[in-house]
C-alpha cells in the first residue's frame, strides 16, 4: 500500500503563498500549519496586553507587535505569529522583509483548547532556540492563568505561574509589571 507523503515546502514557498492568503499559517521544518481562528476574548486579551507594553515601555527603546507580525525560528526553521511579542533595541528582521522580526525578548500566546498543548510544547520548544527570547508567557483566556517561562543565566528556564486577577505579572526583561486586572480587563473569566 502506497503511503502519500506531505509535501515539504521551503521558506520561500511559504512567504509568497502567505503574502497571498486571506488566512494565517505557520512554517514549521517545511510543514504548512493552520492557524485556528480567534475569540473576542483572545482579542482583547491580546490588545489589553500590547496596550500595557505599549504604554510600559513609552520611554525606552522597545516596540511591541501584535497578531499579524511573524517571528523567524531559523534554528528551527519555522515562522510563526504571536498574538503579542516586544522587542527592546534594534529590531532586526528577515533580510528584505518587514513583516518577519528575528529578534524579540519577550513573546505572549492566548492560549485556546485548540493551541493550548502545541503553545506549551513544540512551539515553546521552538521559541527557546531564540537567543534573544527571555520570556515566554502564555494567557489561559476562558480562566485567570498566566505562566511565564523566564531564561535565567545559565540558560536554563524557571517557571513562574498567576492565577488571581490581584497578582503581577512580573517581566524580569524589562523590568516592569503588568497586573492581571489589566491583562483580563473588560473580559469575563472564571
């Protein structure tokens, strides 16, 4: 019995046909992955979050992208879309592209029932081959959860978890908090 085999697609195959699509996918080793669709809640939790960056980091050299901005894992080779990610410095992009950011310290994901198990594996897995990433934090959306993963010197990453709207989120990379009042605000949660 023939076994069909999935096509393998390179980085350039998979930049035009996503500058031509009307949806989002992911790259991941030459495999094209869907990207599920979004809440209200994933929304807004999303753009309360950008929000807080924004106004958090008004005065430093750090810029923050939302949703439609990819990040390229080369040493995963993959291409991905966080819902919120900050870059402090420079940001450096993909040669000749401004849609492709090489360089973020921090990267949020809202997490649903369909993205919760590969947000926390294979595409945490991925986004630890950043080196600059120092924070990885992802937002449950339907219940008050967030986890922060933080890169500490030795490379290792330790584990911080909220989960009362009275808690901190606390951003060790750039030296401030965001409190989950303000990371939920206007969206009803458990």
């Amino acid at each position: 019995m023939a076994v069909a085999r999935k096509k393998i697609y390179t980085p350039e195959e998979y930049l035009k046909m996503e500058e031509r699509s009307e949806r989002r996918h992911e790259f991941v080793n030459g495999e094209i992955l869907n990207m599920a669709g979004t809440t209200t809640k994933h929304n807004e939790i999303a753009g309360n979050i950008y929000m807080a960056l924004r106004q958090k980091t008004a005065n430093k050299p750090c810029r923050s992208f939302v949703t439609d901005v990819r990040v390229q894992i080369k040493k995963a080779n993959a291409y991905t879309y966080p819902d919120v990610m900050l870059v402090c410095g420079k940001v450096e992009y993909e040669a000749g592209r401004q849609d492709v950011v090489t360089n973020p310290i921090v990267i949020f994901e809202v997490l649903s029932n369909s993205t919760r198990e590969y947000d926390h594996t294979r595409k945490f897995q991925m986004y630890r081959k950043l080196a600059s990433l120092q924070e990885y934090v992802m937002v449950e959306q339907d219940h008050v959860s967030v986890e922060c993963f933080r890169r500490i010197e030795s490379g290792l990453w330790v584990f911080e978890g909220y989960e009362s709207l009275k808690d901190t989120l606390h951003l060790k990379s750039v030296e401030f908090g965001i409190p989950l009042t303000t990371i939920y605000e206007g969206v009803e949660v458990e």
